[in-house]
C-alpha cells in the first residue's frame, strides 16, 4: 500500500510503483494473474447465479420477485452513473496530487449520498404509482448502498493503476458469496423481497471493504473542484456512454415490442441475453486486465498483447457464437419448449454478432488509455443508434429481418472499433485480421458440421449432445490443423508462466 505523508496526501509506494518500473516478464505474469484471477471469479459468480436463481424462486415466489423488480430500473440506472466515469479516468493519472484524490473523494461520497436520496424519493413515488407500500423499505435498503459505491471507486482505480487486478477479483468474489448467504438466509427466514434487496446491500459493502484494505488512501481536507476539471470531463463522456447505451437499449425494448408484440419481445430479449451473459463473462476481465496493463505497458509492446487478447476473445467467442448459430432453436426447444423456438431463430441470427463486436470492443481499452474518450463515446452512441434503427424497421419488416439488421449493426461498429484502433494507436488491421483468422475458420467448418449433423439426425437430446460434441473435436482439429506451431509455443509460454508464478509464490 502506497504510504501516506502527514498532511493526509501520499507519495508512490511500491504497490504504485511497479507498474511502471517492472520488467517486461513481470509485467506478462502480472497480466496473465490478472485474466486468469477475473476469468475463474467471472465463472464463479455465474455458476453462483444460476444456482441461485431457482433457489431464491422457489423461497420467494413469483409475486415477491414482482414487488423488487419494480426497483431494479431505478436502482439500475443511478448504479450505473455512480462513478461519473471518474473510475477510469483516474486510474491514468500519474501525478498522485493530494488535491485532485482528495477532491474526488468528497465528490464521489457527495454524490453517493446524494444518489441514495434519489433512491429514497424514487421508492416513495414508486409506492404511491404502484399502490404497493412495500417498495419504501425496499429502496431504503437499496439506497444505503450507494455510498458504499462510492467508497469503491478510488481504491479500484488505485488497484487498476498499479495492475492488481487480482485484489479487484477477490473483493468481486467475496461481495457474490456474501450477498447469495445472505438472501438464502434471509429468503429461508421469511424476508421475502428484502431478502434481494440486503443481497445488493452486503455485496456493495463487502466490496467496499475488501478493497479499502488493500488500496485505502486517507484523503486530506481539500475540496478544489478545478484540480480534477479533466477527469470530470472524462469521466463525463464515459457516463454519457453509458446513458446513451441504458437508453438506447429501452428504446429497443420498446419499439420491438410495439411492432412485434409481447411473445416476440421476449423472445428477443431472451436471444440477447444468452450471447451476452456468455460472451461477457470472458471479455469483461479480459478488457479490465487489458486497460491495466495498457496504463503501464511500453507502446509497441501493448500491441503485441492487444493482438493476443483479440485472438483469445476470438478463441472463445468465435466456436461459441458458431455452435449457438447452429443448434439455438434445436437447443431451446429442448429446454425450454417447443414455446421458445422463436428466440432460437433470433440467438441463430444475434450470436455471430455479438463474437465480433465483443472481441473488437478489446480495442476501446486502448482508445480509453490513450485518452480517446470521444472516440469511445462516438463508437458507442453509433452502436446505439444502429441497433435502434435496426429495430425501428420492425414496422416495415418481418421480426427476423430486424434481427438481422441488429447484426449488421453490431459488425458495423467492430469494424468502426478496428478501425480507429488502427488510427488512434498505430495497430496494423491486416495483424488483427491474422490473429482471429485461424478461430474463425475453424468457428465455420465446426458450425457446419454441427448443422449437419442437427440436419441428418433430428433435433433430439441425443442428436444435440453429438452434434456439440462433433462440432468440439472439428474445432480443435481444426485449429491445431491451422495454427499447431503457434499454439503448441503458445501452451508452452503459459506453462512456463504458470510454473514461474507458482515457484515466486513459493
């Protein structure tokens, strides 16, 4: 932990040091902690989730869960602008000036609290439109939260700085188990939908926690609101972006339902949440562990590694998107009922799309790092506007149509990503391009033969189970029939590194 001077304010410690004056393999390993430590948390937690789902169901009730999801729009939305974007903005900051962390302290509790009022009077007017006068309680619970939301920031932007991402990962962990503990006791014990709302309250506490004692730093009393004009600004085109996407995606919501109806929304709104619940779970630690190292990484090095994550994202997302291309409607009617067959034919025709613009969204790490802050608000308000439009033709075309179009949309934007990635810092295209290549081939000739096998052999249990197994091996195949030089070097580097941290950790 950096160590703290006697007016308050801090000099660079070790933990704020090494970023910068480790050496290369140091900071490999460091990243390599940092992907696998995210990605095995991010597993977790959705193993976690889908276990908990059904159990909170059963102990509640549907009319429980009804009465909180009354809170989550509000609650989602003030949660998502409770930083400013001021996070990632000051995790680049290398001046480590009391005035600018410490105004940012009092800024971001100020608004915390402040935030909490807004949960507060929401819930009362929420009660009073509802006729439901549970839902006080409820957001009351909800809005103490928010300044331990706040109290988060500053400790992960000084962890992100400094490339412990790890800590991040661990605090993320922690906060899941508690939060599930305590809506299974609370839920079992009869709370019925306070039991949720004390899970997002314990995980935002635990959190808050966990990460205050790896990277707290005590502010100093000074409030000068001109020394942190920039990350303001910064941080308010981050925001920006995230209003716009909230509010393009309600949009979304409702225009396909008006043109399309209820039955089809939902099926919609099913196919987007399976790619992406899926997809995200590796790219969100991939791109965290990306912009850590991109803050303290030398330039033409960073690139070599952004090419490599491109081509991990492809690895996975590529074979995925492919076999859900394949077998979504076989696979949901087993599921879930010959009743979902619609959302199977829009997972078919969304999955590719989303493997591509997640993967190409690894590049916005480095537009961010490298101050580019509107080019990421641009790229993503053009993804907005694309996909809402996509959607609006709805009341011209038939539902699949649109579908299809919200895919052009999201290749559009991967190839407006790729691009200014090209243009903002000096990445090649035609290297890009090499790096994914070989994953989407092989994602084809897998998705091919998974198709073909759903086609000869029906859309049975049996036949869905051999047609993902088929559709495995021929990846595999295929891709140690490409690149087997390039991933046999590749196993052996994180064998090495593996073998390395476990012998330092010793």
């Amino acid at each position: 932990m950096p160590e703290l001077m006697m007016d308050g304010g801090f000099v660079p410690g070790p933990d704020l040091d090494i970023a910068t004056e480790s050496h290369p393999h140091e900071r490999t390993t460091r990243m390599l902690k940092n992907l696998g430590a995210g990605g095995t948390v991010s597993v977790v937690k959705i193993l976690i989730q889908l276990a908990l789902l059904p159990l909170m169901a059963h102990l509640l009730g549907p009319k429980e869960f009804g009465v909180y999801a009354l809170t989550v729009p509000v609650v989602a939305f003030l949660a998502l602008i409770a930083d400013g974007g001021v996070g990632l903005s000051l995790a680049r900051d290398r001046t480590n000036r009391p005035e600018v962390w410490s105004t940012a302290f009092w800024v971001l509790m100020a608004s915390g609290f402040v935030l909490s009022l807004a949960v507060v009077a929401s819930g009362y007017l929420l009660s009073l439109a509802s006729s439901e006068p549970r839902l006080n309680i409820l957001m009351l619970i909800l809005a103490a939260g928010f300044p331990f939301l706040s109290l988060a920031v500053l400790p992960v932007a000084r962890l992100t700085r400094s490339g412990n991402l790890v800590a991040c990962a661990i605090a993320d962990l922690l906060a899941t188990v508690a939060g599930a503990i305590c809506a299974v006791g609370l839920g079992v014990m009869g709370f019925g939908a306070m039991a949720l709302a004390f899970q997002s309250f314990t995980g935002c506490v635990v959190k808050a926690v966990i990460v205050n004692l790896y990277a707290f730093e005590r502010p100093s009393a000074i409030f000068r609101p001109s020394a942190m004009l920039s990350h303001l600004s910064s941080g308010g085109i981050l925001m920006g972006g995230r209003v716009a996407d909230l509010a393009a995606r309600s949009a979304e919501t409702l225009l396909f339902g008006n043109a399309f109806g209820a039955a089809s929304l939902g099926a919609y709104n099913f196919a987007n949440q399976v790619p992406r619940f899926l997809f995200e779970a590796f790219s969100n630690p991939s791109w965290s562990a990306l912009y850590a190292q991109s803050l303290s990484e030398e330039h033409e090095r960073l690139i070599q590694i952004f090419y490599k994550v491109c081509r991990l994202m492809a690895f996975v997302t590529f074979p995925t998107a492919a076999v859900l291309a394949a077998t979504g409607p076989e696979m949901l009617a087993q599921v879930l009922g010959p009743s979902w067959q619609q959302a199977g034919v829009f997972l078919r025709i969304l999955a590719p799309g989303y493997a591509l613009s997640i993967t190409a969204s690894m590049g916005t790490a480095l537009l961010l790092a490298l101050n580019a802050n509107l080019i990421f608000f641009l790229t993503t308000v053009l993804l907005s506007i694309g996909r809402v439009a996509a959607v609006a033709t709805g009341y011209y075309l038939q539902a699949w149509e649109a579908v299809w179009l919200v895919t052009l949309s999201n290749t559009i934007y991967a190839l407006v990503v790729c691009t200014f990635v090209v243009r903002v810092a000096d990445a090649r295209f035609v290297s890009m391009i090499k790096e994914v290549s070989g994953s989407l081939i092989a994602a084809v000739l897998c998705g091919l033969v998974c198709w073909g096998v759903l086609y000869v052999a029906g859309g049975s249990i049996v036949a869905l189970s051999g047609a993902i197994l088929a559709a495995v091996v021929c990846y595999f195949g295929t891709m140690f029939a490409i690149e087997g030089k390039n991933l046999k070097n590749e196993f052996t580097f994180l064998r090495g590194a593996m073998a390395g941290m476990i012998k330092k950790d010793r």
